[in-house]
C-alpha cells in the first residue's frame, strides 16, 4: 500500500494526562470522524392505554390515583349526550351534548368508538386524543369491556390493554355489596355480568390485580407496565 493511501496516525495522549477535550479531539482524528450528539436511540412516542374491568374492580380508584402521580398522562374526557348532573363539570367529568350534536359527530366521524348507553350515547372523541399525543402525552381511556372490544377490533395491537380485576369473585362481590346502590335484582345482574366480563381477560396484554387495601400495588404496576412498553425494542405506533 502506497502512503497516499494509508490511513493517517494521529498521536492519542495518555489517558492519566491529557485534558478530556483534547483526548476527544484526538480519538476523533484517529478514528477520522466526530462523535455524534445525536441520540443514540429515538425517544419512545406517546402510548395509548386502554384500562378495562368488571364492575366493583375499582377502575375509578386507579383512575385518579394515576392522575393525581402522573402529569405525563391524559384522560380522555367523554363526550355523552345524557343531561349534566348536579356537582358535574362540562369538560372534566364529561363533555355534555345534544343527542342531535352527538349523533352529528358521528356522521363526521369524530368519534373513535361510542354506544348507546341506557338509552344515552357516550363516545370518544378523536381530536382530543390527536391534540394531546401530538404534545407527546401518554393517552390513557378508561372503558366498559363492551368499549375494550370495540378498541380491540379499530387499534388491534397498537395500544396497549390492561385488565383490572379483584383478588377474587367473594372480593368483588363484597365491594359491590359495599357500594350500597343496588337493588337485589340489579346486584345480581352485575354480579353475572362480572362473570361473564371476566373471561374476557384473554383478549388484552396485561391483568393487573387490585386487591383490596393494595391501590398503591396496582398503580405502581400499571405505571411498570408503560415503563416496560416505552423500552421495547418495537415500539406500538398508534394513528387515531
């Protein structure tokens, strides 16, 4: 090989004496490059959350205690057609329309998902979730099992699903019994209900157990549960 043609010596100063910078700009001479800044990996971009359960799991509990600790994450408000009740906020608890305005969002297509819901609508807008991932927030939305299903079938593997359930069907039981806003008859439709909801547990990624006096447990699971999804190698890329 001709000098021309090989590559260049440049002199490394010893590791115990030289200036940090000086070393680096020698390192860089021999290697015949500059050491990037750029990330050496992309950041993780926002998740979609979807947080699903029988009746009596404690979905609300988890809700705000997740809110209250994390400023990162959205709760998508819902919109719902059903009248404002007393101690409500428009905005906060739900965004309250007309069925005429609700059914206009849905012919727009404004709605990721919605029902009718004892004889009311209740549907997820679009847009807020579009606005808030854009400002790199984690979205979380907190749906029936009949809502999970629906998510299911239009975001397939790109969110991620978490079940919450109770420690055991006596534990459920016992917190609807202790919730005290049942008839008889209602307290057993939920509890069949319940049964039925719970083999759907096989359809989502994650179960987490709310045992009762453990909340803390569970939301520290579920917030493990984003960690380990924001260092996949893969990441889920959801389009709403």
């Amino acid at each position: 090989m001709s000098d021309a043609r090989r590559p260049s010596t440049v002199p490394i100063p010893a590791l115990d004496k030289a200036d940090r910078s000086e070393l680096l700009r020698a390192l860089e001479a021999s290697l015949g490059s500059a050491f990037s800044s750029e990330p050496l990996w992309p950041a993780p971009g926002p998740l979609v959350i979807v947080i699903s359960g029988p009746s009596g799991v404690g979905k609300d509990a988890l809700i705000k205690k997740l809110r209250d600790c994390n400023p990162n994450l959205h709760f998508v408000v819902t919109a719902t057609s059903r009248a404002i009740r007393p101690g409500e906020v428009h905005g906060k608890d739900y965004y309250f329309v007309s069925k005429e305005e609700f059914l206009t969002m849905v012919h727009k297509d404004e709605l990721l998902e919605y029902a009718l819901v004892y004889g009311d609508y209740k549907g997820i807008p679009k847009q807020q979730i579009r606005d808030y991932m854009g400002k790199g927030y984690d979205i979380v939305l907190r749906v029936d099992i009949q809502g999970a299903q629906t998510l299911r079938r239009i975001l397939g593997d790109s969110a991620v699903f978490i079940f919450l359930m109770a420690e055991s069907e006596a534990k459920l039981v016992e917190r609807l019994v202790d919730r005290k806003t049942e008839t008889k008859e209602s307290l057993l439709v939920r509890i069949a209900t319940a049964r039925e909801e719970v083999k759907h547990v096989k359809n989502f990624d994650y179960v987490v157990v709310n045992a009762e006096g453990r909340l803390d447990n569970a939301v520290e699971l579920v917030e493990s549960i984003i960690d380990a999804e924001k260092a996949k190698v893969q990441q889920r890329r959801t389009v709403i």
